[in-house]
C-alpha cells in the first residue's frame, strides 16, 4: 500500500523533534469554502479512522465465510483507497 500506515492520529499542533528536522506529522487541508469547524473536525476523524478501517475490510474479505456479494463490494471500497479504481 502507498499510503502511511496508521495509526493515524488528529492534532491541532505539528510537533518537531528538532527545529532544523522536518515536521515528524504532515496533514493536508482541502479547503470547501463555508464548511464550519465541526464539519472539518468529522472529516479529520473520519480521515484518521481510515488505515483502521482498510485493515478491517480487508480482514473481512479474507474470512472464508464471507458472502461473495461482500467480498466483491469491499473489494471495490478497497480498490478505491488504494487508488486501483477501475
């Protein structure tokens, strides 16, 4: 997988080891226009939960007693995470 492994955490505050070092936690902020603090915080919790989430799915398919029509759904959440969309 390309992403960072998790865990995955929010902060309101990057934190360095050392000044001359680069920052030991990056985030990215996509601005929506009018979308009040709230809302930015669900999305960073969602965001955050996401490695967990992928490591479940996946986990999920791999049980033997999976029903086809799961295995096949998850495997397209799964390929969308992972940037393998068709």
């Amino acid at each position: 997988m390309k992403h960072t492994p998790g865990p995955w955490k929010i902060s309101y505050m990057v934190e360095t080891s050392d000044s001359s070092q680069e920052p030991n936690a990056y985030s990215y902020v996509i601005n929506h226009g009018d979308i009040e603090l709230e809302q930015h915080k669900a999305n960073a919790t969602l965001i955050s939960a996401a490695p967990d989430m992928l490591e479940v799915l996946i986990s999920i398919a791999h049980d033997p007693g999976c029903p086809e029509h799961v295995v096949a759904c998850i495997a397209d959440v799964v390929d969308k995470a992972t940037g393998k969309e068709k």
